[in-house]
C-alpha cells in the first residue's frame, strides 16, 4: 500500500432496522464505528476487553461486545443497539422496577436481557442469573434487572394465556 493511501471500505450495515453506509477501516471495532462514525453513544467503552458488558449490542438477536468485535464482522448481520430498543418492554421494566443504579451499566444490561427474551421463552432462574452473569454492574442493582426480566417475561406469558 502506498503511504497516505486511505485503507477505509465504505460498508452497508444494517443497524436498527436501517441500512448505513460508513466507511471503516479494517481494525476499527464495532463499539468505535457505532459511537464515533454513527452517533450511536449508548453503550459504553468500560473495560474495552469484553469483560464488563457495558458496551453489549444485538447481532442477529445474540448479545455481542462491541468492544472485541470487529465492525467488519458484522456485515450482513442485524445489528440492534440501545436506541432501537426504544420504549420496549425491557427498557420499560427496567424504568419500572428501578434495575438501575448510575446507568453506566445499563444499556449493555437491557440489551443482554432483551437478548435472553428473544432466546428463551421461559428460561429458569438459573439460566436468568448466567445470562446476567456476562455483564457487571458495580452499584449491585441485580435483584431489579432480575425482576426487571421476571414482569417482562410474566407478561408474555399473561398475553399467551
């Protein structure tokens, strides 16, 4: 490659149920290219190694952290994130159960849980509590995420019967 050359694809990407073009380099991470390319700034760089979950997103309906994946990796996937979950039962529950504490947190919580709802159409406490195991809150509002999940999932069930 000639030096100075731009080394940047512009690529589709299909994010919140739209189609954006952004040009990408090939190490740029998802979590850069949605924050910094598309404004998308509700998830979070934490720990920046996959460990924390604050910067989790929706690939095809299965939670991913943006901060190890590489935006090339999710060409011709769904990409969900924070702002297309908008006025959802779990973002609502959320809000109505108080599963929140700072809020640094939260948007990779709701995305993980909204990921297990999709997933799981009556996981067991067990199964809640590894889903909610991948990400980490330090202000300890696990009771309500869990209870947050636990009024979304009986009212699934309520509009089943």
């Amino acid at each position: 490659m000639i030096q100075g050359q731009s080394n940047k694809m512009n690529i589709p990407f299909h994010i919140n149920c739209e189609i954006k073009n952004v040009e990408i380099r090939p190490v740029d991470t998802l979590l850069y290219i949605l924050r910094h390319e598309l404004g998308l700034t509700g998830h979070k760089p934490g720990c920046l190694n996959g460990d924390c979950g604050a910067c989790t997103v929706l690939i095809d309906h299965t939670p991913m952290k943006s901060c190890i994946m590489l935006a090339i990796e999710a060409v011709d996937h769904q990409i969900t994130t924070i702002e297309g979950l908008k006025n959802t039962p779990i973002q609502n529950a959320f809000v109505e159960n108080f599963a929140f504490q700072c809020g640094y947190c939260t948007p990779g919580f709701i995305m993980n849980c909204q990921g297990l709802i999709i997933n799981h159409e009556n996981p067991s406490n067990k199964v809640i509590k590894e889903w909610l195991s991948s990400n980490i809150c330090r202000c300890t509002s696990y009771h309500e995420i869990e209870t947050a999940v636990h009024s979304v999932l009986n009212s699934k069930e309520n509009k089943n019967e």
